[in-house]
C-alpha cells in the first residue's frame, strides 16, 4: 500500500506520520523544495513539526506527479479555498481506482460546495472514490501520538473500510460513517463556532456564555445538516460534537485562536497578520452563512461570526444581536 499526501501543513504532516505509523509507505508533497528536502532527507517539517522526527516510511518531493502516480491513497490536505486550482493540476496523475481522502473542513466561497463535491467535480471521479477524514484531531496532539478517534465517511462502505484499515495506528482509533454530508458539514461548521469561542474567550466571558455557544453552534449546525440530507445522529458523533468540543476548548486550534485576536479588538486584517496557518472558518462563515440562507436555514452563531469577520461588526455588539433575538422553542 502506498499513498500521497498533498500538503505539507499541519494536518498534511501529521497524517502522514499516522499513515506511516500504520504501515502504510507515504509520499508527500510540499509546495517548497527545500521543505520536501527537508522531509526526505533530514526526516523533519522545519516549518511546522522541527523537533519531530518523521517515520522512515515517508519521503518527499516537489513535483505532485511523483506523489501521485503509483498511490492508491490520495490525501487531500491543503486550504479549502485553493482546492479546485490545486486538484485541477493533479488529476491527470490519479491511478484509476485510487481513493481520494479528504482532510480538509470547509466550504468553497464561491459555490458554496463541500469539499467532496469539489473534487467529485474538479476530478471527475465517481462520489464512491471520496473519502472524509474528520473529528477531533488537533494535528499537533497527533504528533505527541496521544490518542484520539477520527471518522472515515465514504459512501462506499467497503472504500471506507480500507481506508479506515490504513489510518490505524497505535493512538488513532478510526470509525467509519457512509454520511459523508454531516461529517463534512460538522467539520466546516465548527470551525466557525469555534472562531465565536475564541471571540468569547477573549472578552472575558465565562463558562455558561462558552456552554451555550457549544450546545446553540451544534444546533444550528444540525439545522443545516438536516436541511441538506445528513444523519442527524452523525453531529452527536465525533465529526460533530467531539470535534466541537476539541476545537473549542483547544489552544492549538487556529480557529479559536483566530477568534482570540478578534476578540481582542483586532481588525481581520491584523489578526491575519499575527497568525499564519489556515483557520479555515474567516472564509468558510461566508459559504455557509449563503448555504444557510439558500436552504432558508436560521444560522444565528455563523451570521454574527461573518459579521465581525467581514463586516467591521465589534464582538459586543455581535454578542448584544445574539441575545436580543425574538425568543424560541430549543429544539425545532
Ligand atoms: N491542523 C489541524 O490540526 C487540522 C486537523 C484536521 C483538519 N484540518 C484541516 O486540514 C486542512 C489543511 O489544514 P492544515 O492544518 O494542514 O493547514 P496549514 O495551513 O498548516 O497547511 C496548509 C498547507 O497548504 C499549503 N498551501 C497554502 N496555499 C496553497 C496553495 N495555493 N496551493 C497549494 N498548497 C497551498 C501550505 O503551504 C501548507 O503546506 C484544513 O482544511 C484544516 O481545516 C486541520
Ligand atoms: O486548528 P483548527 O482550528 O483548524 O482545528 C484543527 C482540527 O480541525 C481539530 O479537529
């Protein structure tokens, strides 16, 4: 078995180490030659990962042909919003019944897409040969090998198992799901949540303001879940409430952490500056507030993130606009 992975991020690298730990050989590719030589031949990410040492089952390159041709696993780990550009250039080296896997946890801006739809389109390959890698899974707790469960949604349910077979490692418990749709929209949508935790967290507020927004971002998601045909059972699950819960209460998570600036008072401008990786929900608030509202989807939490992220809008007054909603039945 080999596979390639895409990205050498965060998450890219950290997956590679647990295919690798599984068993599986891996290549990588990293956009910079100096850190696929990095990988291949000191065995470290310098930019993400310096003080970890790689498996010897990873190598690496520059050229995404090399990577690909030959994989049965195709890993998909870069930004969201570059995706369709980046798979575009990619296709023409795909084996013909190699499984794409998708890392990625957001909605294409301007079509307001899930990832898998991205690539069943860009890639022209059948909706069977897409498989979601999603749950809580902070790539820098991966690294340290600490264990953590994950999900594995694939329509195919044998395609789901394979995979799931070759993700095992020792501190990486792997479910399958065939609900694609809500593990890809759990994924997404925490992460804006969580851009409202970190919002929350740096003014101040407390553990009840934190609980609800928990519990009131997992209802609207479900919402929209239900709306686009997912398993409602799927968001009580690791792609939803766990990932919720990881990526809310984490330091490591560059959504919460993204939040954090804003709520400081920061422009989305300066808070880009202060941080450099992908906090996927600044740019997914907008797709799925457009996904909300085409699926006439009352998404509260997303609106006001999209507000301070994009429209000026202060925290306080986001916040003051959540609480002066007309009141409602919790569950509906
Ligand atoms: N980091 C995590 O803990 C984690 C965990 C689970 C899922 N994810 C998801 O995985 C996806 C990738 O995240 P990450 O953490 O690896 O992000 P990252 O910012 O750490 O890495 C992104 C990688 O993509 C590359 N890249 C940037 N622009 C590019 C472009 N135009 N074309 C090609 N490559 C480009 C970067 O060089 C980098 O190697 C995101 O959707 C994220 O939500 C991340
Ligand atoms: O660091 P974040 O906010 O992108 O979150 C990372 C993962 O998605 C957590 O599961």
């Amino acid at each position: 078995m080999r596979a390639a992975v895409l990205g050498a991020g965060s998450w890219g690298t950290a997956f590679a180490k647990v295919l690798a730990d599984a068993g599986t050989d891996v290549t990588m590719w990293a956009r910079r030659e100096e850190v696929a030589a990095s990988i291949r031949d000191r065995r470290v990410n310098p930019d993400y990962f310096p003080q970890t040492r790689l498996p010897d089952r990873i190598t690496a390159t520059a050229h995404a042909g090399e990577a690909i041709t030959g994989a049965e696993i195709v890993v998909l780990a870069v930004p969201s919003q570059t995706l369709r550009g980046n798979l575009a250039e990619w296709v023409r080296h795909l084996e013909p019944d190699a499984s794409l896997v998708s890392l990625m946890k957001g909605i294409e801006l301007s079509t307001t897409k899930r990832m898998s739809e991205v690539i069943v389109e860009t890639s022209g390959v059948a909706a069977e040969r897409v498989v979601v890698v999603t749950g809580p899974n902070l790539a820098p707790e991966i690294m340290l090998g600490q264990p953590a469960a994950t999900v594995v949604a694939c329509t195919d349910l044998e395609r789901a198992k394979a995979v799931q077979k070759a993700v095992t490692a020792p501190y990486l418990r792997p479910y399958t799901n065939t609900d694609v749709i809500g593990c890809e929209l759990g994924g997404a949508v925490k992460n804006v949540i969580a851009l409202a935790y970190g919002v929350a967290t740096a003014m101040g507020l407390g553990d009840n303001t934190k609980a609800t927004l928990i519990t009131r971002g997992l209802a609207e998601t479900l919402r929209l879940g239900v709306a686009l045909g997912a398993d409602p059972l799927t968001f009580a699950g690791l792609a939803g409430l766990g990932d919720l819960v990881a990526t809310c209460s984490s330091p490591f998570s560059r959504n919460r952490t993204f939040g954090e600036h804003l709520g400081r008072g920061e422009t989305l401008e300066e808070a880009q500056a202060s941080t450099r990786q992908t906090a996927e929900g600044v740019k997914s608030c907008l797709g799925i507030r457009d996904l909300a509202r085409k699926h006439g989807v009352d998404m509260p939490i997303t609106e006001q993130v999209e507000r301070i992220c994009h429209e000026g809008v202060s925290p306080k007054v986001a916040m003051l606009a959540l609480m002066n909603r007309e009141l409602q039945h919790e569950v509906r």
